[in-house]
C-alpha cells in the first residue's frame, strides 16, 4: 500500500457541526545503536597537512552512518583558516556549510550531512620545518679509543634519551672531518637515533655533525649532543641549535553529537518525546521549516555505538 502523504492532509470531524480538521499523525524515528556511534574528529577523514596553497580532498572520506553534524579539528595553536564541507543532506540534496577552525579546539557546524563529497582545506599558518642541532669536530684522532656520543631528545626520542652511541677511532683518523664521518656513520647506524634522526656532515671543512628530524615536528628544547673523548685526542665545540621544529599545520575532519531529522519542522514542539538508551533524554530539537538540514537532535545523552534513540514526532 503507497504511504499516505500527510502533506495533502485528510480532512476529518470534529464536534463542532461543519467543521473539520486536518488530521496529523505520529511519525517514529528509530536511530539504532550501531548508527549512534561517539562523536569523532577523525571520523570521515584522518588529519590532512596543509601547504601554502588550498588544497580539495575527495579521496579517502568515510560518510557517517546516520547523517551528522561535521567537526574540525587542528593539531597545532594558530589555525584559523576555513574549511568547506561539500555533500548532501537527508534529502539527498547538494549543501555546503564553512567552519572555521580554532587551533586544536574541535570546531562543529550546524548542519547534518548525510554525505560528503568534498574537503576544501585552507592554507596553512605556519611553514613546516624540520628541528636541527649541530656540534663540530674541532680536532682530529691522535691515539685509538673510543668515544661516547650522546644525544639527548627527552620529547623526541621519549624513553629511549638519552642515547649514547660508541664510537671506535683510530689514530689515521687524524682529521676532524674523517672523525665527524665516523661519528655520522654510527649516529644513522643506531636504531633509536635513526628513527626519529639522521645525522649529516656539514661546514665548509666537512667537519660539523648536523642532526636532522626526518619529520616536520614541534620543537624539542633539550636537544643536544655530548662527547666523551677519552685519552684519543679528538676535540668537539659546544652543542649549538640550528632550526627550530614547525610540525606541519593538520585538520581532520569528523562529526559531532548532533542527528539529522528527515523532517522539515516549523516548530520544535512537534517532537513530543525524545528518548536515548530508552530513558526520556532533555536533549534540544532544533527545527527549520525550508532547509531539511536544520533539523538535527542533540542529545544530552552520550552516543558511543552501545545506545539506541528514538523521536516521535507529530506530522
């Protein structure tokens, strides 16, 4: 049987002679536990590096499983650009909403999108860059030993800082920059330093040893590097800062608490009930009469994919 169109109305008695009604009825949204999932920031897509230029992600983008609220969220303080979301409502008609994001503060919209089809990213706000520290080799190897190397990184390199790296030298190492070379050698030799680092010989006379994140992160104030000659001869400067770490600016891109309603309602009163875990639930109707998705629900109750919620409605 072809569903009756309340929207056309059915006119139906009242007590008062000559005189009819509309008559309404009382619609019943179920919205399953497993589509009540918790609000995520990574939910429809993991964080994206920004560059100086806009970029427009449609690749890689997971749709909520009932139509949600967007949330954005930065990994660093500074990010304020504008970030366009593209998709579809409940109708499964074209809306676009802009949210602004706000550092790592999780930014929600208003609207509830059933799809999303586009990612517009905003240029980043700060330039990446990659932390570096440098000590030189001020004299070469006069008797064989070894040297003890010691890099401290205590955000870096975590547990691990300090590492200390042993280095055997020789007396034909008798030059600062074949001792820098060996040093080298074992620092990207040695599995916790490479795996945040790699080490470089610099300076005009290729004796200077540069320690180089290999990634975009935020900088790490104790790094340095140590020596320990021994009796061999060999004679280093001080540990001296060379760039500063700028992780990458990053947004990702999720939903928040807020449910999509496949209703126009001109007033929030028309839903009579609203429960969550089936337990009565004070969240908030908002309602809108000309964009369906405007209508969302926002329970005070937790969503985390274990509690189901159901809304009646009179139409």
């Amino acid at each position: 049987m072809y569903p009756y169109n309340f929207k056309k109305g059915q006119r139906i008695q009242t007590d008062a002679r000559g005189v009819a009604v509309d008559r309404s009825f009382l619609a019943h949204i179920h919205i399953p536990a497993a589509d009540a999932v918790a609000a995520s920031s990574t939910g429809i897509h993991d964080a994206m590096p920004l560059s100086s230029t806009e970029q427009t992600v449609i690749t890689g983008i997971t749709n909520p499983a009932w139509p949600r609220n967007i949330r954005i969220d930065g990994n660093v303080s500074g990010i304020n650009g504008v970030v366009k979301i593209t998709g579809t409502n409940f109708a499964g008609e074209a809306i676009t909403e802009d949210i602004t994001a706000s550092g790592t503060t999780a930014v929600d919209g208003n609207l509830a999108f059933k799809t999303i089809t586009q990612i517009k990213l905003p240029i980043q706000n700060h330039t990446p860059a990659k932390q570096s520290e440098t000590i030189q080799v001020t004299h070469g190897c006069s008797s064989p030993g070894n040297l003890s190397v010691v890099v401290t990184a205590t955000t870096l390199l975590g547990a691990e800082s300090p590492v200390t790296v042993t280095v055997p030298v020789t007396a034909d190492m008798d030059t600062a920059a074949e001792v820098a070379a060996e040093v080298v050698a074992a620092l990207n030799s040695d599995e916790d330093i490479n795996s945040v680092f790699i080490a470089t010989v610099t300076g005009a006379g290729a004796d200077t040893i540069t320690l180089t994140t290999k990634d975009y992160v935020a900088n790490d104030a104790t790094l340095s590097i140590s020596f320990t000659v021994g009796s061999t001869g060999v004679t280093v400067g001080t540990s001296t800062d060379g760039t500063t770490g700028v992780p990458a600016d990053t947004l990702s891109v999720g939903w928040g608490d807020k449910f999509g309603l496949p209703y126009l309602l001109y007033a929030d009163e028309l839903v009579i009930l609203k429960l969550f875990n089936k337990a009565v639930d004070s969240g908030t109707i908002t309602s809108d009469a000309v964009d369906i998705e405007k209508n969302i629900f926002d329970p005070n109750g937790s969503p985390d994919g274990a509690k189901d919620i159901d809304l009646y409605i009179i139409i």
